[in-house]
C-alpha cells in the first residue's frame, strides 16, 4: 500500500483554492480554503511564542504568519507556565477568536504521552478522553472563557467564535468545542490541523451528535502520523468531518465519510506514517510548526521517506515502541 511512487512534486498553487459544499457530512457546510490558509499562518505565528518574545504576539507583529493571516486585535495570551500550554483569544474579522499552540517543549511531550483514559462528564458518563490532552485542555479553559466573555464572546454574547489549532492545539481545540456548544457559547466555525485521537467511540459518537450547528473540520494531511494516534486498538476513535489532503497542494482535498474512513488518512498504518512525520509541518502547502518560514516540511507524495534528522512529534514517542 505504500510502494515507492515517483511523482514531480506538487506546486504550491494558489489559484486552486476551492471553496466547496460536501453533503456527505450530516449536515452540509462548506470548506473554505482560503480561510484554512488564514488559520495556518495563525498556527505558524503560535510558534513564535517559543523562538521570539512573546510581545510579538501580544501586538500582533510576528512577521510572515502574522501578515498573512490578517490583523487580530485586543489580544489576551493564554499560558499554563507548568504545563507549557500557550494560546491566544482577540478579535479577528469582527468576531472572537481562539487559537491553541501545538506541542512545543518537552511538557507537552509528557502531555501528549499520558494516554491514559479519564471520564470527566457527568452528562455522559461512559465518555472518556485522553488524560493528557483534557488535562492540557484544563490548564487554558477558565482564561480562554474569561477572555471571551470580555469581549462579548460568552453565553449570550453579541459576537461569534472562531477556534483553530494544530497538534495538540487541535485536541485542546477539540475539547473546547465539546464543551462551549454544550455551554452555549456562539461558536462560529472550528478548523482544526493535524489533530490527534481525543476520545473513545462514544466521546467522538456524543462529539458528532453535539457538534452540529456549525462547521467543524478536522483537516488532516497525506500520510501525518499524528492524527493516527493514539491507536484505535487503544480504544481511541476519531469524530467526523475529516478533510483529507492528498497531496501538499492546495486544491488536493476531499471530503471523508465516517469516523475513521479508510480512503483518506485512515488508509496508512502506523509503520506507514511513522516514516512521514514531516507532513505533520507540512498543511496545505504551508508550515504550521515555524515562525520563521512559511515553506512546507516536506513535499508529499513523494518516493522519499522522511528527512531522519527531522524529529518525530512529542505525541508519537511512546508509540513508536509500539509498532
């Protein structure tokens, strides 16, 4: 299934944006991929919370990411200094936005690596999730909600939410969605990047059943090993609304049916995605996991495996001593 294939590289086409409507999800909502691009370059501009003072972040004055992705404004940063969560909430295209950083620092590397089960929710008791993500989750919550509410995001409020991450900012983003529609915060839309397995079937089955009057994507790239843990036989189940990109093209996207739908990410084993961790840095052409650089990880599909200096995400360590 994954027999050497050689390809040219796929351009980076911009023209091929497409913006399209896939009634194969239980209610139709429509994929913009041009506003995916905007929350990728938000996603880059989170790391430059590690390589820069985060001033730059504060003011909106990162560089490439921050241009890119448009002007956000009344910015609060979210930060857990004993986890080493991070994230950002401002206003952005006159709504509310929330943005959470993916695994930068060996603390999240322990956060990513706790995949013991916890069942945190009284109105569905056989609901479990992965302890370390809801734990990550926790550490940002009350300021995230907090924040909301000061600039008329809470239950009631007059603007609407827009929530983005990648990595483990895209559990954390996963769980904040559970919660907040449940809550009744207004939320807008939420496109996730390279997102993890957060629960169990009936986490991801009560997710889907919860998540329905907006938009969520859950976007995943080629063969990225990150959303293809934890296992399944660990208990762990994806819900719908997967993206799939095939290629590190923009353009290159399809819709997917089902939880784990064996057409798109799901098709690769782990020994398989194990060799291509550099696509977890590599989403639509762009980089996710950089300040610095816009320029993808790794051009995929490709007859190369992996750059072996590249390092294997925090989330995929343990599993690698379970292939």
């Amino acid at each position: 299934q994954d027999s050497a294939r050689v390809h040219s590289p796929p351009r980076l086409n911009r023209s091929a944006m497409r913006v399209a409507t896939f009634a194969s999800f239980a209610s139709a909502f429509t994929y913009d991929e041009p506003t995916s691009v905007k929350y990728i370059h938000m996603n880059q501009a989170m790391g430059c919370s590690v390589s820069e003072n985060t001033t730059v972040l504060q003011d909106w004055d990162c560089g490439i990411a921050c241009d890119e992705a448009g002007p956000v404004s009344d910015i609060t940063l979210l930060e857990d200094k004993k986890l080493g969560t991070f994230g950002v909430v401002g206003t952005y295209q006159g709504d509310c936005l929330v943005v959470f950083r993916g695994s930068k620092n060996i603390l999240n590397g322990l956060e990513d690596g706790d995949f013991k089960f916890v069942a945190p929710y009284d109105d569905c008791t056989d609901c479990k999730v992965h302890n370390g993500f809801y734990g990550a989750y926790q550490s940002l919550a009350a300021q995230a909600t907090t924040a909301l509410e000061k600039l008329g995001c809470g239950v009631g409020g007059t603007k609407q939410i827009q929530i983005t991450g990648h990595s483990l900012g895209a559990a954390i983003a996963a769980l904040a969605t559970f919660d907040w529609s449940k809550e009744g915060y207004p939320i807008k839309q939420v496109y996730t990047y390279g997102q993890p397995r957060v629960g169990n079937p009936t986490f991801a089955t009560t997710f889907d059943s919860r998540v329905t009057g907006f938009p969520y994507f859950r976007v995943t790239n080629y063969k990225d090993a990150v959303p293809a843990v934890p296992t399944t036989w660990m208990g762990f189940e994806h819900p719908k609304s997967e993206i799939y990109y095939n290629a590190t093209q923009l353009g290159a996207y399809t819709a997917c049916t089902g939880n784990e739908d064996k057409t798109c990410l799901h098709q690769w084993s782990l020994v398989v995605v194990l060799q291509h961790t550099c696509d977890h840095c590599s989403y639509l052409g762009l980089q996710p996991c950089s300040c610095k650089t816009d320029k993808p990880r790794c051009v995929e599909p490709s007859s190369e495996i992996d750059d072996p200096n590249f390092p294997v995400p925090p989330a995929l360590q343990q599993n690698v001593t379970l292939v």
